[in-house]
C-alpha cells in the first residue's frame, strides 16, 4: 500500500522545470534520426535523466553524460517525475 508523501507525473522535458529529475520513459520523434542520435548519445529508456538548464539550450545530465539539446529534440523526451511533497 502506498502511503502520502509523494506524486508521480509524466511530462516531455522541455516543460520540466530546471533540476528536476526523472526517469526518461519514451522517446518520440516524427524524424527517425533524432532518435538514432539520442540513442547513440546514450538517451534511452530507462534511464534517470537530469534537465539542468533550460536557455540558450536544453542541458541535461544522462548517466555521467552532460548533453545540450534544442527544443524539437527535449520535447521529444519524455519524463516519468517522482517528486517527494
């Protein structure tokens, strides 16, 4: 049984505010080679992902991997946000 205290969301990253952590639940792209990018940068489910900066450009933290991404590429990452109340 779960008990209060916190709340899970689901949110694409470019809306997330900065520092917030999640877990990064789909990529979704029209463009399949912003997908193979990602996935070559090592952006794929499953992992916990960090967004540290929001402007000029999306930066966020991946594994030990900081990477900076355009807002067509952070929308297509989506979150899963555990936040502790």
């Amino acid at each position: 049984m779960f008990t209060q205290g916190f709340s899970v969301y689901y949110s694409p990253l470019n809306i997330l505010e900065t520092h917030t952590e999640g877990i990064i639940t789909a990529i979704r792209n029209q463009d399949d080679r912003i997908i193979s990018k990602l996935l070559s940068m090592g952006v794929y489910k499953g992992m916990p992902i960090t967004l540290e900066q929001k402007f000029p450009s999306f930066i966020i933290k991946v594994g030990q991997t900081r990477l900076a991404l355009d807002n067509n590429i952070a929308r297509s990452i989506k979150v899963k946000v555990i936040h502790n109340d």
